[in-house]
C-alpha cells in the first residue's frame, strides 16, 4: 500500500500539482518541509529586531510609520509561516522552544547589526531583496500551505523592498554625509546579503533533494546569481559602489561574475557565534517570558468557554 501511496506522491510532484496536509507524504519530505518553514517562521520574527530597534529614532513621523508597518508585517509573516508548518503536525510552541534553545536556526542575515538610520533603507533594498529572489519561486513549491503563503508574503516583501529604495533615494539626493553613511551601510550589508542565499551549491546537502521534492526551484548559486545580476544596476541608479573589486559583466555567460563571500564567516554565524546571536536570541527568549501570562489568560478564556458549550 506505501507503494501506491508513493507512486501517487510523486505522480503529483512531477505534475506539478500541490501536495496537501492530508495527503499522504514521504517522511523526510515532512520533515524537509518542517526544517524550512520553521526557520523561515523564525527569521521573520527575530527579523523584526534589528530594525524595531530603529522605530523611536525614525527622523520623521512619516519614516516611522512606515518602519512601524513594516515591522508589524513581519510579525504577520511569522504567523502565517508557524500556520503553515502547524499543517505538518508541529506545535507553534515547541517550535518557538526550540528557537529559543538554539536548535532550530533562523537566517544569518538577523545576526549583524542596524548601526545607522542608513541601514533602515539598506535592509530593505538588499536584504528584501534577496529574500524577495529567493522566496517568489517558493510560490511555487510543491507544499500547498506553504507555497499559498508565500504569494502573500512576497507582495508584502515588494512594498518593502520598495520602502527601502525609496529611503536610499532621498539620502543620495541629500547631503554628503548622508550619501556617506549610505556607501558605509552598503559596504557592510553587501556580503552577509549574498550569504542569505545559503552555502554553495556544492556544500548544500539539502538543494538536491528539495529540488527533487519540488520544494525549492533553484539552486543556493543560482538564485545568488539572479540576485547579483539585479543589484547591480540598481547600485548605479543609486550611485553606490557596491564593496566587490572581482564584480564584473561576463559577456560570455550574461551575468556578472562576483567575488568569494567569507563562507568562515557564514558558518561562525549559524553556528551561533555571529555579531548579535546571543542578543537575538536573549531577546526572543525574554519576549516569550514577558508574555506567559497573556497565553496563560488566553487558555484559561479558552477553556471557561469550553465548559459552558459543555452545560
Ligand atoms: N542562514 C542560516 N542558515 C542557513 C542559511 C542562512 N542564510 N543558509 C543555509 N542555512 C543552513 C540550512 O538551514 C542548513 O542547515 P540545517 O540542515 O541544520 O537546517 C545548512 O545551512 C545547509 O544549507 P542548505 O543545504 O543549502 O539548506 P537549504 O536547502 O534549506 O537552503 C535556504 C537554505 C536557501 C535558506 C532555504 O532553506 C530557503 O530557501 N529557506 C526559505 C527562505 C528563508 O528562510 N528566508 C529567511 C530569510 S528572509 C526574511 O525573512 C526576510
């Protein structure tokens, strides 16, 4: 029967149709699935900090409303990605106990610092950006709860790709220091935002199987590239330098070639020693803390109206 059950798994993957909860699925699919969407789940909500921080030092009230919506956007992500894993037969909780604990992971890119309102505008011009290349083919993905709330999240993600080069081009139409403190920005989030792509496709261990599952649609490099090939003129738009000597166009293969990110660097930081990890997660951990008492309050709502259904 298991046989049938899998002839008919992959009768729908290589139909390009949707697999769903109820269906039948191989267990390292489920588990692929789980990984992913977890730690996707967790970035955006760790991805809140770096720029929450800047929201009571946003330079105008019109800034400020739009980091405050963004924000609150990514806390919607989070949601709707602990739903969709929540599918697979998790628990929302557990899964925040194991961020907490340091054994789920969650995107590098959340482990450096915002250092100056320039950042605000950087992270959403690059670092949306990337996720943007990377989560639009996830639309796609074969997993029917997750690929449905990408489409939502990657329509938000454009607004606030677009917030963010919007912010870059009232700075570099400004002053000179304001035109400085955007190149300085660039220069530190340039590399880790090529690194959100994940290691190379040679050191991927998962790419080959997800691509097989029809869970991701492209290689790590291969979305790096696309990724490349897409700031490159938005850099000149902007009249930044982006901080790659080897960054050149290769008429022969029609993308740019790029230099070696510091993969060293990229494994300190998942493996828990990057800028801020300890401080993310210290964070996450005294959020989740603090509001014990409104979870405890919410069940025991809960279940004083499960009893009088009951009477
Ligand atoms: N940050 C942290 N961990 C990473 C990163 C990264 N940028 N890239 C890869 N890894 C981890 C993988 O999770 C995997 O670890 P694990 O096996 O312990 O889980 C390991 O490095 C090896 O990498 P791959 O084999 O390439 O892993 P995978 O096939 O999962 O590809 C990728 C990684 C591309 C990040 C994929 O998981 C993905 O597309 N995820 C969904 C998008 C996402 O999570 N975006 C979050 C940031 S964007 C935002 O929130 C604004």
């Amino acid at each position: 029967e298991t046989q049938a059950l899998e002839a008919q798994f992959d009768a729908t993957v290589a139909a390009d149709r949707r697999i769903e909860p109820r269906d039948w699925m191989p267990e390292g699919y489920r588990k692929t699935l789980i990984r992913q969407i977890a730690q996707h789940a967790h970035s955006e909500i760790i991805g809140m900090q770096p720029e929450g921080n800047w929201i009571l030092r946003a330079p105008s009230l019109r800034r400020k409303a739009i980091l405050l919506a963004k924000v609150q956007d990514e806390a919607g992500h989070g949601m709707y990605l602990y739903a969709a894993a929540e599918t697979l037969g998790v628990d929302r909780e557990d899964l925040t106990e194991r961020l907490i604990d340091s054994r789920q992971k969650y995107s590098s890119i959340f482990n450096y610092p915002a250092l100056s309102y320039a950042d605000i505008g950087v992270i959403g011009w690059l670092v949306d950006g990337a996720a943007i290349c990377n989560q639009v083919p996830l639309c796609r993905c074969s997993y029917g709860p997750y690929a449905r709330a990408m489409i939502r999240i990657c329509k938000e993600e454009s607004f606030h790709q677009r917030q963010g080069y919007e912010l870059l081009l009232a700075m570099v139409n400004g002053t000179d220091t304001q035109r400085e403190m955007v190149q300085e920005s660039v220069n530190r989030w340039w590399w880790p935002s090529l690194m959100m792509f994940g290691p190379p496709d040679g050191d991927s261990p998962n790419t080959q199987q997800s691509m097989a599952w029809g869970i991701k649609r492209h290689t790590n490099d291969e979305l790096r590239q696309r990724f490349v090939d897409m700031s490159v003129p938005q850099a000149a738009a902007l009249g930044v330098t982006l901080p790659d000597p080897d960054l050149r166009w290769n008429a022969d293969r029609g993308a740019h070639d790029y230099g070696e990110p510091d993969w060293a660097e990229f494994k300190a930081v998942i493996s828990g020693s990057g800028p801020a990890n300890a401080q993310r997660v210290a964070h996450r951990r005294r959020a989740h803390d603090n509001g014990a008492w409104v979870r405890e309050a919410a069940q025991a709502y809960a279940d004083k109206q499960a009893a009088r259904t009951k009477e």
